[in-house]
C-alpha cells in the first residue's frame, strides 16, 4: 500500500513538472511572438512614402521588423493607430493632428519630426500669378487646417485678403475682398494631384505636384512654416516603445533616406 502511494506522488510530481514545463515554453512563445511582431506604421499616399521604404528596409537589417500600411485618405491612419490597428503614422504635420483630436477625442501625439518641405500654388496651365484668369479655378484640401492654410497662401499671393488676425483658423467666410475673382473647390488631398489636370491651380504639397507630373519646384508661389514639418504620430502608451524610437531613429539618420528625399524634392526638403 506504501509503494502504490510513493508511485502515485512520484507520477503526479512528473505530470506537475510537465505542465509547468508546457506553461514556460508557451509563456515564452508568446514573449517571443510579441517582441518579433511587426512594428506597423499607416501611411498617407505620397511619394514620400519611398523614404519610410528606405527605413524600413534598414530596420529590417537590424532584426526589426516593419510593415507600411498605406492609405488612400488623411482619416483612417489616425483611426488606425486610435484603435491599435497599427502603432504609429506618418503623413501629418501638428496643426492638422490638433484638429482631428479635438474633433475626434483622440490624444494622438507627435513624438519626432521627419522632414519638412514647402506649401505651394501649382498650376500645369500659367506659369505665373500674373497669368491666372479671373474667375480661375482653384482646388485644395477641404479639411480645416489645409483650408486655412491655402486662404493664407492666396493672402500671400494678393488674390485674397482675410480678416485680420484669422491666421491658421481661417474659413472661407473670412475672406473680406477677393483681389482676384476666383471659383474655389474643395477636395481630399490626395485627389489634388488627379484635378491639376482640369483646374487652373491648386494649393498643395510637392509631394501631390509631384504625382501630378510637375516639377516640385515649379510652384508659382510658396510659403514654409516649420510648424507644418511631417510627423511622427502615435498614441501616448507607445510614445516610449523602444521599436518605434529606433524606427524614428533609423528613419532620421539614414543618409540613404535623406537622399531619397532629396532627389524626390531637391532643395525644397528640410529636416527639422
């Protein structure tokens, strides 16, 4: 009767040691899976975007691990990284991350600059301000923060004049005189680059010009406020993860990236 005791604890000790020893490898199995999990960032559709390629392929030389998300529209990467679909975007500068958050109760932050370049009036059909018709059409990005820095632009190019002090939170209420009688349109920013074809000019980035054919430089006119520099976004729980700020780290000190970007904008690219 003793030994059947002795064998029964003996087996129940083996089994007990098995299981435990089960639990540890699964444990470490998802300690691993967690750590070689893609470090996922959303992107906005832009020529830009061959840089962060650049990055990511770096990264991957290191053992880190990242995958491009890109999107069609300025809405769904800031969702994306709100609802942990993916960790991180870049395709914003922090003018237009304030104004999503305030309206959408995000608290998204941007953790480091990427690069900067200029806003500026492009047109395939004038080459000069002075040539714009009257009545001209003019295209830009319908979201506020664009709008207002288009009007600012049109201010600077004197083809409008705004109400004093309406600065970055300027609507086209505001606008007191049009110098030049123009016919404005509205759009999402990335089909800026598919209307340069049917309009007279269009308020936008390089990067859009770019995709529409034009030379990046060729704008008509410019204007390059730092504030407006690309970010980094992510949430405030990944702002210290260390896979995003080697990415970041990579990604601004690459010398193959700078190049990119500079044989993408030559001169007009900056960074901050």
């Amino acid at each position: 009767m003793a030994s059947t005791t002795l064998f029964n604890t003996t087996v129940s000790g083996r089994i007990g040691a098995l299981v435990a020893g089960i639990l540890t490898l699964l444990m470490a199995t998802g300690t691993c899976a967690q750590e070689t999990k893609p470090l996922r960032i959303a992107l906005a559709t832009s020529i830009s975007n061959q840089a962060a390629e650049i990055a990511a392929e770096e990264a991957e030389a290191e053992g880190l691990k990242v995958e491009l998300i890109e999107f069609n529209d300025w809405n769904t990467p800031n969702r994306a990284v709100a609802d942990r679909e993916v960790d991180a975007n870049l395709f914003q500068h922090v003018p237009y991350l304030q104004f999503t958050n305030a309206n959408t109760g995000n608290d998204l932050v941007a953790i480091a600059p990427a690069f900067s370049t200029p806003f500026g009036l492009y047109s395939k059909k004038v080459k000069t301000l002075a040539e714009l018709p009257d009545n001209a059409e003019i295209v830009f990005s319908g979201d506020a923060v664009n709008t207002a820095r288009s009007l600012l632009l049109l201010q600077q190019a004197k083809l409008i004049e705004l109400k004093p002090g309406v600065g970055t939170n300027a609507t086209l209420e505001d606008v007191v005189k049009w110098i030049k009688p123009l016919k404005i349109t509205l759009l999402d920013g990335p089909q800026i680059a598919r209307a340069l074809d049917d309009v007279d000019a269009a308020a936008t980035y390089p990067t859009f010009a770019k995709l529409a054919g034009l030379d990046a430089s060729s704008g008509l006119i410019f204007e390059n406020d730092p504030i407006y520099a690309f970010q980094f976004v992510t949430r405030p729980d990944m702002r210290d993860d260390k896979r995003l700020r080697r990415f970041v780290e990579i990604y601004r000190n690459s010398a193959a990236v700078k190049e990119k970007l500079r044989s993408l904008y030559g001169s007009m690219v900056s960074f901050p």
